[in-house]
C-alpha cells in the first residue's frame, strides 16, 4: 500500500465522511492539531521514567486519538471512534490533585523547561492549549461538539503543567520563576 495518494497536491483534503475540505478547514486544523499534541505526548513519553506518569500518559494518546477520530467523522456515532467522557475528566482532575499534593505551592510564573522530560512536558502542554483554540473555534463556528471534548483538552493542558513541574521537582530541578512576576 502506498502512503500517498496525490489527491491532497491541490491543498484540499477528504474528512472520514468522505466530504472533500480545503486543507485550511477548521475541522482539518483541530483534529491535526491534537494529532500534533500526541505526537509531543509521545516525545514526551521518551524521556520519562515515572511509572505513574507514563501511565496516563499512554492513556492519554489513547484518549487523543478518539478525539481525532471524532473530529474526523462529524456527525458519526460508532463505539469504533473511541469516546471521551465526564469520567476521563475526573481522571485528569484526579492526577492533577495528586500531581498538586506533591508540589511546593506555586510562588510566580514558571518558565518552561527543566529537565529534558519536563521541556516536552511543556512543549506538549502548550499545543494542547493550541489544540483547545482549534477546538473551541470548531464547536463555536461550525459544529457544536457537546459533550467532554473541550474540557477534557482543558484539563489535559492543566495536567501537563503540572506533569512538567512534578518531573522537575521529582529530578531535583525545581521550578524555575519568571523574573519579577509573583503570583
């Protein structure tokens, strides 16, 4: 099987309804653009080794993916796309409290970086913020998604922060506090 096609050479594309869009459609940039999150989970995913972490963090790809897929299919339900659910936001919730209760308490505004694992945690953390805007401007302007989608992206990228910040505090790296900018 060949990976390309050619029919995406004129900067248009198909969504999984088979509905041709430009490349630029709001649908193809959301669900590309939580692709890309996965893609930083992943990287992410490379340079870690806490267990709990990585855990979720495959959970999560999974999670994305779904997303895609529902993305992808507009209007489509099939239990084959994957869900996401006011249960994976708990999750989320639930690992960002524990995340939280092993933390020093934030003092300002953290820079991204640290240790190599904590950088993708942020690098990741930052697209799923970008991912949240795609989203959001979908379910605002073309077709409102309902459901867990948008919170579950929400949650996702409070999460990495704090996944980025524990990974440093765990590495002895710490936070690293944006000059003059107390909370």
């Amino acid at each position: 099987m060949k990976i390309y096609t050619k029919q995406g050479d004129s900067g248009r594309t198909s969504l999984g309804t088979g509905r041709t869009v430009p490349k630029g459609d709001l649908r193809v940039e959301a669900y590309g653009t939580v692709d890309e999150l996965s893609s930083f989970v992943g990287l992410a995913l490379t340079a870690l080794e806490d267990r709990d972490l990585i855990d979720i963090l495959v959970w999560v790809q999974e999670k994305l993916h779904a997303v895609g897929a529902i993305l992808a299919f507009p209007g489509r339900s099939d239990p084959g796309l994957g869900e996401v659910s006011e249960g994976d936001v708990g999750r989320l919730e639930a690992a960002i409290d524990a995340a939280g209760e092993e933390l020093p308490a934030l003092t300002g505004f953290i820079l991204p970086g640290g240790c190599q694992a904590a950088a993708f945690l942020h690098c990741a953390r930052s697209v799923a913020r970008r991912a949240e805007r795609a989203v959001s401007r979908l379910d605002w302007v073309e077709y409102p998604l309902g459901g867990s989608i948008l919170p579950f992206l929400n949650r996702l990228s409070d999460f990495l922060f704090c996944a980025a910040r524990l990974v440093n505090h765990r590495r002895g790296c710490g936070d690293r506090l944006a000059p003059s900018r107390r909370i």
